[in-house]
C-alpha cells in the first residue's frame, strides 16, 4: 500500500505533523530509507552510520521502530540513544558513540506542539537540514516509494547487506561533558525551580544541576506524553504560572522551564517575573563579551531593539537574522558568531559549546552567571542582571491561529501593504523596513513585526515600543490591515 506524503508536513527546518493524520509508521519507514540514500550520495560513502533519538509522546517508540527498520534495512548501521531531549541527539554528531561519529542523525520529536503532533529532526553531520534539503528528501522518499512498489509488482525483493542496530547512552557522555565545563564557585547552594512539563527535559535537567551542586526543587519533572499539567511551551507566558507559583513558594533564585524535546528555554527571576528570550541573550551577551570583546552575535526578527542596542554597546557585533534553529545555525557558521537566540527561547552557544540549540546547557549557563556574580556579592539575585537595560514596552509573541495553506499568503499581502508606508499611527515616522522574515517595520519610538510560522499553522505578530500608547497604537495599526487582508480571522483579544 502507498504511503500517502502529504505536502504540509516538509516544513522550512523540519517534518511535522499529527500522527495518525499526517504522519504514520509507514511514513517514517520510508522517511528513514529515503534519508540513507540521502546521507550517501550527499556524504559519498556507502557504509553509513544514523543516530537516532526520541521524544517521549505516546507514537514515539513505535515511530521509533519503524524509523530503526528502514534504515537498517537499507544498509545503515543505527546508533539508538533511546527517549532523550533533542540537544542529546545532536550532541550524539558532535561525539563519538560506540567509537563512531554519526553521518546523519534523526530526532523523532513534536517538539513544542500538542501531544497529538510528532515529527522528526533531522541532520546531516553536524548540520540540521532546512529548506531545500527537506524539500529534496521529500523527492527522495517518492521516489523510493515508486522503486518500492515496482519490486513488490515484480516479485523482486531487497538484497543488500543489512545494517546493525547498536545502542549508546548519550546522557552519560552529556552530563559528563556539561559537568566539565561549568563550573559553580558559590557558598551557598543555588535555589533552582525545573518545570520539565513532563517532558524530556525531566530526563536529565534535575540530575545534571544536583551533580553541578544546584538545590533542585522539581515541578512536572516526571515523564508523560499527554502533557497533563501544562502544554510543554514556556515561551507562553499561561504555562509559567506555576513555575512563577514555585519560585515564590520556595524562595527560590530562579525557576527553568523546558519546552517538549528541550531546545527552549523559559525563564523567570526570585521574583517571579518572566526573562523572555532576548533578555536571556543580553545577560548570555554581556557575559560573552567581557571575555571575548568584538563577537558577532545573532538574533532573530522578533528580538528586541534593546538586545541589539546592547550587544553593540557592550562591544559586540548583532546580527538581526530569520527566525529558525537551521536557519541561524547557518548564519552562526557562516558569521563565526559566539552565540545567537531567539525570542521564542532557542539559544545556540558556539562559545565553549557546538553551536546547537540546548535548553538544558542554557540554563547551566545562565546559573553560571549568577554563581560568578555571587561569588563576589552573596546578595547578588537574578533580577539584577537586568537592573541597568533600558525600559521598553513591548507584547510576547503572539500567535494568531491561520491555516498552513492560508498563512503565508495573508503574510505576504501584509508585506505589500506596509512596505508602501512612509508613515505610521500618529504620525510616527518610518526609520527602516526589514523584509528577511515576514516583515518587521521600524518606526520612530518603536516596531512591528509579522510572519508565519514554520513549525504551526499560526501568524506570529510582536510589537515593542517606548510607550503603552505607541505600542496599542502600532498595533491597531497593523492589525487593522490583517482584518482588511482576512475579515474572518480571529484576533481574539490580541
């Protein structure tokens, strides 16, 4: 029976879908088989070795099962790490496992979506495919498709050598290397609140920062892929709020939240208040940057000015970059930038690490920060590494739902129609129009953005400003031409 591939599930940096709909174990298995050829003619070798890695949602083993079948039945030898975050199995292409270092790696995850949703991760050496690569294994797994259905007409059967399945604990050789490099000078313990969401940050978070010397208090830590307590997105400021809770109740220094496959992070201070992901990378920055002045750091449309201002004052060099863990990882390589990260949480550290997005490592490193200023001021809290930043108002990420075949069309209409302005609400002047993902309109006194997402069938809107007013203001404005482009969309109380 042919696999049905449905178009909407290659998107720009990975495969996703609901399983059972869009994806199935048929899917993967032609998923996998397709990727050894990939791996080959990309590579050039025939005798190639796959890590795999997955979630822990209810379809991940079986999808797990069916991905080990078709690629050793296509001559791969397969490395499985078992349930993990997806920083592991990334950091399974960056070290060697059973002696061998991975040509190609696949992390079954439906990363921050509903528990319904799966997909898969996938990497080619030490590089995650995006774009046009998804798109050509797209033709690949077709293709093997055709080549599969003609043998079964004709009565021909595979006959290459199969390849051998072994099996690695990448988690081991994780905490092992992330123990080595931070370090925690401090006299008195530091107070961490985890949220794992029951997801896979649970698997490592807790124990990596007890054996760092971290006072653990661990909230939804334990496994299960229903996700009962809270969706397992931190960037969504409803799903903090028992985090927020725990930190107060604890007194804690500081409280961790991890999205579902752990390459987000979330973050609040002692009290209790949200450090989004472009304040993250102005306290990573300044950090950086004492020690490393003139690094060219990367960050996303929907960061805010304030990071860019600061990053250039404090020595460095920001890049403003597409929003996408493949997509700045490239710009990363290609800048030999120190560090880069997005408002949504992905922070990617080249500085001492591999330059992938790890949740996990992120939290070690901002926990190092503070350890550092504790050690010469005992009284030194979270909040206090923003005490000196400039105030702006500004919205989190908000995401209007759209569907996948309509979104990018409403975006593009939006591009049209406020690349011809020259002047926004109240007269406020246009300094900029930046157009490398979605569009992101710079104004006198603040900014607008709008794009799709890659990974959800939402628009994703984000406004900043040095006023309330200005900001309720620039987003009337831009909302109001949403409505015009698409009168049934649900603004809900944006």
């Amino acid at each position: 029976m042919a696999v049905n591939i449905k178009e909407n599930v290659f998107r720009e940096y990975d495969i996703r879908g609901v399983f059972g709909e869009d994806l199935s174990f048929e899917f993967a298995e032609l998923l996998a088989k397709a990727f050894v050829r990939f791996v080959k003619e990309k590579s050039g070798k025939q005798n190639v070795t796959v890590s795999v890695g997955r979630d822990i949602r209810l379809s991940s083993p079986e999808l797990r099962n069916a991905v080990v079948k078709g690629l050793t039945a296509s001559g791969a030898d397969t490395i499985d790490l078992g349930e993990c975050p997806t920083p592991l199995q990334y950091f399974s292409m960056f070290n060697e496992s059973n002696g061998v270092l991975p040509d190609g790696g696949i992390m079954i995850t439906g990363s921050h979506n509903p528990s319904e949703y799966n997909g898969f991760k996938i990497s080619l050496g030490k590089n995650t495919l995006h774009g046009e690569d998804i798109q050509e294994l797209k033709k690949l797994m077709k293709t093997v498709q055709q080549e599969d259905l003609l043998n079964i007409a004709t009565g021909q059967s595979h006959c290459g050598t199969s390849g051998k399945l072994k099996f690695f604990n990448v988690k081991k050789a994780y905490l092992e290397w992330v123990t080595n490099d931070i370090k925690l000078n401090v006299d008195k313990p530091i107070k961490v609140v985890i949220d794992s969401g029951n997801a896979t940050g649970g698997l490592v978070a807790p124990e990596l920062l007890k054996s760092l010397g971290c006072e653990v208090v661990e909230l939804y830590c334990d496994i299960d892929g229903t996700f009962p307590n809270h969706h397992p997105d931190p960037t969504v400021p409803e799903n903090l709020k028992d985090l927020i809770e725990k930190v107060k109740e604890t007194k804690a220094d500081l409280g961790i939240g991890y999205d579902g496959d752990s390459d987000r992070i979330g973050a609040v201070d002692e009290n209790g208040s949200i450090i989004y992901g472009d304040q993250l990378m102005i306290i990573y920055s300044h950090d950086i940057l004492e020690s490393q002045p003139g690094s060219t750091i990367v960050g996303d449309v929907k960061c805010s000015n304030v990071m860019y201002d600061e990053i250039n004052s404090s020595g460095g060099k920001a890049v403003m970059w597409k929003t996408g863990h493949s997509l700045i990882k490239s710009k990363m390589k290609e800048l030999g930038a120190s560090l880069a990260g997005e408002m949504s949480g992905h922070i990617f550290f080249a500085d001492r690490f591999f330059g992938f997005d790890d949740a996990i490592y992120s939290s070690c490193r901002l926990i190092e920060i503070l350890a550092k200023k504790r050690s010469t001021d005992p009284l030194f809290t979270t909040s206090m590494l923003l005490k000196d930043i400039k105030s702006t108002v500004s919205t989190p990420e908000i995401r209007i739902d759209c569907p996948d075949d309509e979104k990018f069309a409403v975006i593009d209409k939006l591009k049209e129609k406020l690349s011809k302005v020259t002047e926004g609400p109240g007269g406020l002047k246009v300094k900029e129009v930046i157009d490398i993902d979605g569009i992101r309109i710079e104004f006198e006194g603040g900014w607008a953005l709008g794009r799709t997402s890659n990974t959800q069938p939402v628009m994703v809107f984000r406004f900043e400003a040095e006023t309330k007013d200005t900001l309720l203001s620039l987003k009337d404005f831009v909302f109001s031409m949403v409505k015009e482009i698409k009168p049934d969309i649900n603004l809900g109380d944006s």
